[in-house]
C-alpha cells in the first residue's frame, strides 16, 4: 500500500489558500493523504490511521492547542514517525527550536509552493519497498525480491549485479532504459558488451518472472534497450500489519499475509 500523509491545517478547506491543494497533489503522487483542519483531532487521527508522515500547522485558530503541544503528544507515543511543521516565516530562533525540542524532523515556511512540500516529504519519509503486483516484491533497502509461486511467497536470491539491474529497470518503470545506461549503472566504469548484458536479462528473467520464455515484466526493445512493464508502488512498512517488514523466511508477505517459503 502507498504511503499515507496526514495533513493537519486549519487552512486545508480554505479554496483561497495553497495548502488546500496540496491533498490533491500528494494523491497524484501516489500518496494516500487523510487530511484533517481540527487540531484536537490531530493526535486521534495518528493512532487510528498510523500514517507514516505528519504535516502539521503550528498555530490553530480559534483552538485549544498548538503544533507544538501536539507534536509532543504525537512523541510520547511514537518517536518515528516523521513530522513537518508548516509555519510562517519565524524570527525568533527560539521559537524554531521550540518545535525541534517537539520533536520536528523538518519546517516548512509559508506561503510555499506545494512542490517543495512535497519534495520534503519524499525526504523525511522512511525506506520503502516496492509492490508491483500480487506476484512480485521488491524491497529496494533490504535488497530483496519475492514471488508468488504455488500459492506461497518465495524469497528469490539475486547476486547484487543481478539485482542492481532489476532496482535501474524498476525504478524507471514504464521507461526504456537504454543499454549503455544500464552497463553505466550496473558495472559503473568496466566495460561490458551488450551481449553479457543480455546474458544477465537472461538469468533475471529466469529468476523473477512467471514464464521466462514469455517474459512480462522485462520487455526487450531491440538495439535500444529494455524495459520494466508494471507499476510498482511504494509500499509503507509502517502502514502494513505487525511483522510484515521482516520479509525473511517464515514471515509473511505484506501483500496478502502468506508466510515465506
């Protein structure tokens, strides 16, 4: 499952405001975003949706608590999760260690374009695997790949050469990656012709896909390059049930809870 955003802004509703189109934006992303403009909920929120960022407004109008006693509130019970306040430009520095003192990872000055909300976001977020689809996973930071066969989950071995080349391939999914710039990638300054690259497609097709002689995922463009096909979402590990991030053998698989063979 994708990610999931809370958004708390006293603004989030006002149509005059910016922020009230960030929501839009993060779900375009591939975000899943709840968004909330009642401090007091804040707080609920975090423990009923466990999202795995909080964007969170420092002042409320017109309301019982503030950013900062909120993000004390949200730390007492989880130190992790990743939260940015929104605020206006700020001139006492005591009041921007305030909010670090909180607990922020991140501050966010307004009126900003959303754009660069977001690239914040994406850089206070956690490492995430990867779901293509309920066949294939891919954990990019655990360098590690799973497939559904015989109805169980299998933890599939790649070689780190074998596997840089599907993370090039899967990240640029939907994109056909020129051979040179996979040799460039995967084997960085040693030189490499284009039939050993197509040796080592060979044995990643072999090792990941449901058909090897039919290949799905990895799609052949002839003297140009190749190409991942699928759309492979980031999938959260704090969004998945207890356990599921330790895809080792005998834990289960985030997708549909079977146990790794």
């Amino acid at each position: 499952m994708p990610f999931k955003i809370l958004v708390a802004d006293d603004n989030i509703n006002d149509k005059h405001d910016e922020i009230s189109r960030l929501p839009e934006m993060l779900q375009a992303a591939g975000y899943e975003v709840v968004t909330t403009a009642d401090g007091v909920e804040v707080y609920d929120l975090v423990l009923k949706c466990k999202p795995d960022l909080v964007l969170l407004d420092i002042h409320f109008k017109n309301q019982p608590v503030n950013g900062f006693e909120i993000c004390e509130a949200i730390r007492r019970n989880d130190p992790d999760i990743p939260i940015i306040f929104i605020t206006v430009p700020m001139t006492d520095i005591e009041d921007i260690l305030r909010g670090f003192k909180a607990g922020a990872n991140d501050y966010v000055i307004r009126p900003r374009d959303n754009r660069e909300i977001i690239a914040r976001i994406r850089a206070n977020l956690p490492p995430a695997g990867l779901t293509v689809d309920d066949y294939l996973c891919v954990d990019l930071a655990g360098t590690q790949v799973f497939v559904r066969r015989a109805e169980n989950w299998q933890n599939v071995h790649l070689p780190p050469q074998l596997f840089e080349l599907l993370k090039v391939l899967i990240v640029n999914a939907g994109l056909v990656v020129l051979t040179t710039v996979l040799k460039n990638k995967v084997w960085e300054d040693k030189l490499v012709s284009d039939d050993v690259l197509a040796v080592y497609i060979h044995r990643l097709r072999k090792a990941i896909e449901p058909d090897p002689a039919n290949p799905v995922y990895i799609e052949t463009t002839k003297g140009i390059g190749y190409q991942f096909n699928g759309k492979p979402i980031h999938a959260s590990w704090r969004s998945l049930s207890s356990g599921s991030s330790d895809w080792r053998r005998g834990g289960r698989c985030p997708i549909c809870g079977s146990i790794i063979t």
